[in-house]
C-alpha cells in the first residue's frame, strides 16, 4: 500500500466516523465454492471507537468527501476548507479484500459525498459492491449507504449485491431540512427508501416461487436522525420513527447526537457538548416501541413533548400511571408485565412460563434477571412486602430512583500555580 493510498484512507475513515448507522445486521451469507469468506448472523460488521466514543466500523469509509452539497450541520460540505481525497473504484476494491483477507474486518460500511449528481455517485457505488461479489467473490458482510436522489434502477442493482442499505434523514422535520440543507427534501430521502422496500417486497414473493432466486437486500434497510440540531422535539423525532418501523422493511432507526463540527454557521445551535443522554434516551425510547409494545402517545404527548433526562422512559411512564400499578407476576398477563419498570423481554417470558408450575416469589424474580431495585415498587408477589409506587407516592418513588450526585470537585485540587501567581 502507497503513503498515498493510506493517506486517502485516513481522510475518508475519518470523514464516515459520524454516521452511526453501521451496526450488525444479523444476515446470514455462507460461503460458497470459490469464494472468499462468509457472513455469520449476528456478527456483521467488526466495530471500533472513536475518541468522541462513538461506534465505528473498521473499514468504515466514504469514496469520497468532495461534496456539492452545503449542509450545514455535516463537516464534508462544500463551503468546509478541510482535506479531500477521493478514492477510485479499482482502489477501495482492492482495499475491501486485502483488509478481509488478513482479518482485520468482517465486512464493509460504504457512503459517499454526493459529486457531479446523485446518480454519477450511486453508479460509482454499485460497480464497488458489484465487482467485490462477481468478480473477488466476496461473500463477507456489506452495508451501503444509497444517495438520496438516485434512479430507480441504480438502486434495483445495488439492492443485488449489498446485504442493508440505507438512507438517512438527517433531520426529523422537512422545513428544518430546508432551513440547514436547501439543496435536500424529504422527497429525495424517502422515494430511494420507497425503491428499497418495493425491490424486497418483490424478491421475497420471486423466493417463494424459485428457491434460488437472488436475494434483494437481505437485511432490510436503516435511518438515522440528527438529535439537537434543530428545535424538534422527542415526539416529534419519535412520531417519525414510529411510521418509519409501520414499513415492511424498515429495521432500524439510529439517532446521533448533534456534534458542533461547524460552529461558524448561525443556523445551528451552539452547544459544548454532544446531547449523549439524550440520544440514549431515544434509543430506550425506540427499544419500548420495537419490542414492549408501546405507542408513542404512551412515552410522550403534548404535555410531556420531551423524554425525560434523569430517569428512562419506561420508569417515567409508570410514574405517570400509577393507577397501573402495582401488578400481580402471578395472574398479570405478558403485556402489562412488559411494562413493569425492571422486567425486559426475556424475563416477562420466563415469568409467563414458569409461574404455570409454583408461586413466584422474588427470588425466583432475581433469578430470573428482574432488577428488583425498580420493579419492587411496582409488583406484589410471593413474600414481598415493599411499599409500592402508590403508599409512597411517585415523587418519592422518584427520588429513591435516581442515581446518586457525583461528588463536586473543587477545580482547585486539580491545577498547580506557583505562589507569585495571580
């Protein structure tokens, strides 16, 4: 490899680190005679950290960071006096293989800044992903980045060849997207996604009549929204979610933290760190509508737009019920145990399937991986005697839940002057 080529690579890995939608997918792709390597489920792609702590692929890269869009929140735009490399189709496939092939990936997260116009650039794309898989045979884990804007039937082809793709949003509200991104509408993010669910919608039905039939996007496609960028509330952010995941094909949405990466442009907020807490408030949030059969009226509404930052949205919902409670683990049926502050997925299973044999106490609740700390308050079974979020009343309950304040440090004992000092 050329100081040349490991210089592109260390500007376009360090231009993708931002987008966060690069998690495992869980497709499965075996290996197949003459090819090279496979996708194991589950697995996906090898992850890493960057120093802000966010989550990066080890071959997380863009072709290229030229740009002709201004957008102001993203630190590739066109007007940004930073290094630029672009790298040739022939360069970032021979990249892709030799990385797999000393394993130090398990796939890879491809994304691009949009030159020319969408469809040069999605092309570029395609010929990537579909010379890594007919002619290197690659079978390993692939995730790309579709550009907003691109024609049908270059999203058709690279749907063949890619195992998720994605397009993201950016920003939740259209005239906010107008305000920071004029060159972008919601029209251009969504028909690319519109083109991805039709062309899996298709393949799947083609599957059911030919076993052997291609593939088309395996594992679904993924979002991601900016949180903080603009004056969006969580309802709003988590309305969006809600009729995204009502699609077929949607898997994920990804919410990332507005990082001031252009603080000259008065259009953002100005702010001294990333909204992290909130961020993972969010994703708690979209983890209650996914799989604890939550709406978003439930989490949040008119008089509560925005989730609540010192404790998780499950516990703020029970605190705001507390009509609901306390339940019985021993009659309750498996909805309203999902909704017990403490109890996940797996033990309101258990608890549905064991109690058919014995009484359930709350040792067999510890056993069963409850976090007794929260839901105690919440439930009466067996022995337990606690007093529950109604004796005590939900302020207190509150109180009694939530972490303990760091210690204050005196900035003093931290820095060293000398005596003639100010």
């Amino acid at each position: 490899m050329t100081e040349q080529t490991l210089e592109k690579l260390r500007i376009l890995t360090e231009s993708a680190k931002y987008d966060v939608s690069c998690s495992s997918s869980g497709t499965v792709r075996s290996n197949k005679q003459g090819g090279v390597g496979n996708t194991l489920g589950g697995i996906g792609i090898c992850h890493s950290f960057s120093d802000d702590g966010r989550c990066i692929s080890l071959l997380k890269i863009m072709l290229t960071n030229y740009c002709i869009y201004d957008c102001a929140y993203c630190i590739n735009r066109r007007s940004n006096d930073i290094p630029r490399a672009t790298l040739s189709v022939t360069e970032l496939v021979e990249l892709t293989m030799e990385f797999y092939r000393r394993n130090y990936i398990e796939g890879l997260f491809l994304s691009s800044g949009v030159v020319r116009n969408p469809d040069y650039t999605m092309e570029r794309l395609v010929r990537i992903v579909k010379d890594l898989r007919t002619i290197h045979r690659f079978n390993g884990y692939i995730h790309l980045k579709s550009i907003p804007g691109a024609s049908r039937e270059l999203i058709n082809e690279a749907g063949r060849y890619a195992d998720r793709m994605s397009v993201n949003i950016e920003i939740p509200n259209e005239d906010s997207l107008k305000r920071l991104a004029p060159e972008k509408d919601f029209q251009s993010v969504f028909q690319p996604m519109k083109f991805i669910q039709q062309g899996v919608l298709e393949s799947s039905e083609e599957r059911k009549k030919f076993r052997y039939a291609p593939r088309f996007v395996p594992a679904g496609q993924s979002t991601q929204m900016i949180v903080g960028a603009t004056a969006d509330s969580d309802k709003d952010i988590l309305h969006l979610s809600s009729t995204l995941y009502a699609r077929p094909t949607m898997r994920r949405v990804y919410y990332s933290g507005y990082i001031a990466v252009n603080t000259y442009d008065k259009r953002l907020p100005v702010l001294k760190q990333p909204p992290l807490v909130r961020e993972n408030r969010l994703y708690q949030a979209d983890w209650l509508l996914r799989f604890y059969q939550f709406k978003v009226d439930e989490i949040v509404n008119d008089a509560h737009p925005d989730l609540d930052l010192e404790i998780d949205p499950k516990l703020s919902w029970a605190l705001r019920h507390p009509e609901c409670f306390p339940v019985d683990i021993n009659k309750a049926d498996y909805e309203m145990i999902l909704r017990i502050p403490g109890v996940g997925v797996k033990s309101a299973r258990l608890i549905v399937s064991s109690r058919r044999f014995g009484r359930l106490t709350s040792y067999h609740l510890k056993k069963m991986g409850v976090v007794m700390k929260k839901a105690k308050y919440f439930i009466t079974c067996g022995e337990l005697e606690a007093r529950g979020v109604n004796e005590l009343r939900p302020e207190r309950v509150r109180e009694l839940l939530l972490p303990a304040p760091k210690k204050k440090t005196d900035d003093r004992q931290l820095s060293f002057q000398f005596p003639d000092e100010p």
